[in-house]
C-alpha cells in the first residue's frame, strides 16, 4: 500500500511551529503567562523554555525542558525516554539558542559537556532530578547534559 503524501506549502519560519493540539503549548502559554510558574508535570520543577532552529527545517521550535542551575550557566539533559529530543539534534547544529527562565529571556550558547564535566553534571542534576537515573537506564548511550551560558538579555518581543 503506498504512504500517503501530505499536499500543501511548508510552514513559513514565522509562523509557530507548535499547533494548539502540541502537549507543550499549554506548558509554554502557562509559563509566560505565570512569569515561569506552571502545574501539572512540571509543577515544582525548575523550568525553562528553550528556543531552537530546526536542523532540518530552519523553523524555531520552543519547548519546556527542566534544569539545574550551576552559577550564570543553566544545565539541561537531552534524555526523552532512552532517546535523544529533537531539539538536542537542533542545538548541535545551530547552538545559539534563546532560552526563557522567570520573566527573563536570554540569548545563549548551548555545548555539550564531556568526560569529567559531563559525569559531573550528571551526578548533581541526578540529585535533584532523579528521573534522570530512569532515563539513562533505558538509553543505549549516555544521556548527553548540555551547558547552556547566556550571552546576552533580550527584548521580551524576541519570545
């Protein structure tokens, strides 16, 4: 049976890449809308939103991830159940990224941590945030921690 192909123009950069049915819009919409307050999952968690370029599709995708904050820097994991998100994929090939955290919101440099640093990392986020252990559990590969250092503030509009 042949794969049906989906007709019709590619979204356009300006336009938002995530639609109202995406799980994470109302995590996203709550967040700012709460100065970086939000329930559910995510309730109690330190939360950030992170802005990248598509890889593939140069479109800006923002999604909730949770973080360890180590100094100016703001730790984050790339573990999605066992696998790599796809905005880890996204930050590897375009690392300056915009990340909100509060109210602020922050033009960053994303890199990932290696050898000692990375085990480092791993073990202090692990304690704050033990569902790290499950996901490393089911991951083939280590769960890669990612350095995010804010280079710069930006306007609240750059959201």
């Amino acid at each position: 049976m042949p794969r049906m192909q989906r007709e019709g123009p590619r979204m356009p950069p300006e336009l938002p890449a995530h639609g109202e049915m995406d799980p994470n819009r109302q995590v996203i919409d709550e967040f700012r809308a709460r100065g970086g307050a939000v329930g559910g999952r995510f309730a109690g968690l330190p939360l950030l939103l992170l802005s990248t370029v598509g890889a593939r599709t140069g479109l800006r995708r923002t999604v909730p991830v949770t973080y360890v904050a180590d100094g100016e820097r703001y730790v984050i994991a790339a573990g999605a159940n066992g696998a790599n998100p796809a905005w880890y994929h996204n930050l590897l090939a375009h690392p300056i990224v915009t990340i909100e955290v509060g109210t602020a919101v922050l033009e960053a440099v994303a890199r990932v941590a290696t050898g000692a640093e990375r085990d480092a990392l791993f073990d202090r986020y692990a304690s704050d945030q033990p569902q790290l252990i499950s996901y490393q559990a089911m991951a083939i590969q280590e769960v890669p921690m990612i350095v995010l250092t804010p280079s710069r503030a930006l306007p609240e509009a750059s959201r």
